[in-house]
C-alpha cells in the first residue's frame, strides 16, 4: 500500500480518523470491489485533513492494483438488483432533466457504468447516452443488452476529441485514485455550459457522525469520503459552479436490503431475512434514504 497526500489541497498534514481495520499486509480482494459487496467495516486507515478537511485513505492500494481490481471485478448480484438500480436511476434521471430541461436528442455519457442500467434509462428518455466502464465482465454484459458502453475508463481512446451535453458518475468518484483529475478530465469531455453530475456519500451528514466508526459506507474499495463541502471546494477547483447539491437516496429490494443489514449486524439480519421471505416481500422495491448520499451537479464554467 502506498502513502499518499490530501487530494484536495496537496497537503500532508494529517490526523487518524478512523483507524484500520485491515492489515497493511493484507491482499487486495477483487471480490471487496464488488458494487454489492457487504464488507462494511472492513477498511485502510481512514484520515482527515488538518488543513481543509477532506476524508480519504491513506495509506491505499497502488493506482494500477486498484485498476487491475475494476477490470477483473465481476458481480451477478448486481444482476439480480438490476428493478431496483432501474427505479433509482429513473428517479436520478427526472430530478437531472429538472435541472438541464429534457433531452431533445442531447449527449450523455456516464462515467462507470457497469452493466448500462442508467444508460439504458436515458436512452428510453430520449438521450443520446453513452458509457463506459472498466470492468471486462460488467462493459460485455451491458453490450450483451444493445447498450453503447465501451470498456475502459475516461481516458479511453474511443473518447478523444468528443465532447457531451452532460456528464454523470453515479457511485463512482469515491472508488477512483484521484478524483481531481477524474473531475478535471469529464470537464474535457464536456461542452462549455455542460453540467456534471456526481452522486456519493456525505461524511459530514447526521447518520455518518452519529454512527462513526460504525457507519456502514467505511470499506475497503472507498477511497474518498466527500462532504457537500469538499466536493464544492473540489469542482471550484476543477472550474465548475456548482448549480445544486443534495441528498438523494436509492430504491432497494426488501430482500437484498435485508442481506444488507445482515452485514452491519447478524442477528438483525437473520431476523430480516426470515421475515422478509416468510412475508414474501423480498421482491418489493422500497424507497431508503438516511440522508447519507448526496447528488452535485456542477456546470463547466
């Protein structure tokens, strides 16, 4: 694992905020990578920057071994979810179209896409939506469904020169080695007055500060932990205004929430888990909003 400084100011000035719960020996598991994976808890050391406040871990695992995981990563659960990921990202799709009008045939790209489910929503929207997504298995799958999503990331050839009316990573800029450089490259790639979304967890919200150490988003493939603070003073930075920011949650099926919970405790999670199957409710989709996750959209100036 390698040390590393404050990726928002460039500092090395740092307290623990949070301390390992991994050892630095430990083996990076592909599997940890995984979009469902339940590992909560299981975490690099965790520290606060003393001179503007941004939440990362450091020490972490090298830029190319981190790459190297998002390639080989494969995750049928995420299948399995795809009703629940539909309903979020419809949800996430009409509070965008709010901001940027309707899509009137415009460009999209999302950024990490996995098997193309926002993807696909835009394109039923009317959206010109593109994609792209470094995991080998996850880029086929969403080809396998007639979806434009290349494999690789931002920085793929295929993506040279082009330029979008909106730019979107959902879930994704908390998982990147350097989220400055990933906001500065989608800056790029869009058109003057383009709008680029982020959506992520919220450090500084009430549930994360109430929990600490226990808060469930605390895990090995989250490498940056924003407040809406931060994330403003990072897309300022990269030379964008920030139009809005927000919590917005998720829709989730009642029996993979409840193999969820089983992860931050077993005892609540068996009892879920028979209720939900003995009530035949794992199939329905509930809105979940602890007001954890937050949305940010930034104009390119």
């Amino acid at each position: 694992m390698i040390e590393v400084t404050c990726n928002l100011c460039g500092r090395d000035s740092w307290k623990v905020r949070f301390p390992a719960t991994l050892d630095d020996g430990d083996p990076l598991n592909v599997d940890a990578f995984r979009c469902t994976n339940p590992g909560y808890g299981h975490h690099p050391q965790i520290v606060q920057c003393t001179h503007c406040g941004y939440v990362y871990a450091n020490p972490r695992w090298s830029d190319e071994e981190l790459l190297a995981a998002y390639t080989a990563v494969e995750d049928e659960t995420y299948i399995t979810e795809r009703e629940g990921r539909e309903l979020t990202f419809r949800k996430h799709l009409q509070a965008l179209e709010r901001i940027t009008g309707p899509a009137n045939g415009r460009s999209l790209l999302d950024i990490g896409a996995y098997i193309g489910v926002f993807v696909e929503v835009a394109v039923q929207s009317g959206w010109d939506a593109w994609g792209v997504e470094p995991s080998d298995w996850a880029a086929a799958e969403a080809q396998r469904h007639g979806l434009n999503v290349m494999c690789g990331t931002q920085y793929a050839p295929e993506l040279a020169g082009k330029q979008f009316d909106i730019v979107t990573m959902w879930d994704v800029i908390e998982h990147v080695a350097d989220p400055k450089a990933e906001i500065v490259r989608s800056r790029d790639l869009l058109k003057p007055g383009g709008i680029l979304v982020l959506h992520t967890m919220d450090i500084d919200s009430p549930i994360a500060r109430l929990m600490g150490a226990h808060w469930p988003w605390l895990m090995d493939m989250h490498l940056h932990y924003f407040s809406q603070k931060t994330m403003r003073a990072m897309l300022e930075d990269a030379g964008f205004e920030v139009v809005w920011s927000g919590a917005q949650g998720r829709y989730l099926r009642l029996g993979y929430l409840a193999t969820r919970l089983a992860g931050l405790n077993s005892l609540l999670g068996r009892v879920s888990k028979f209720l939900v199957r003995a009530l035949h409710l794992s199939e329905i989709a509930v809105p979940v909003n602890f007001g954890d996750l937050f949305t940010v959209y930034g104009r390119r100036l």
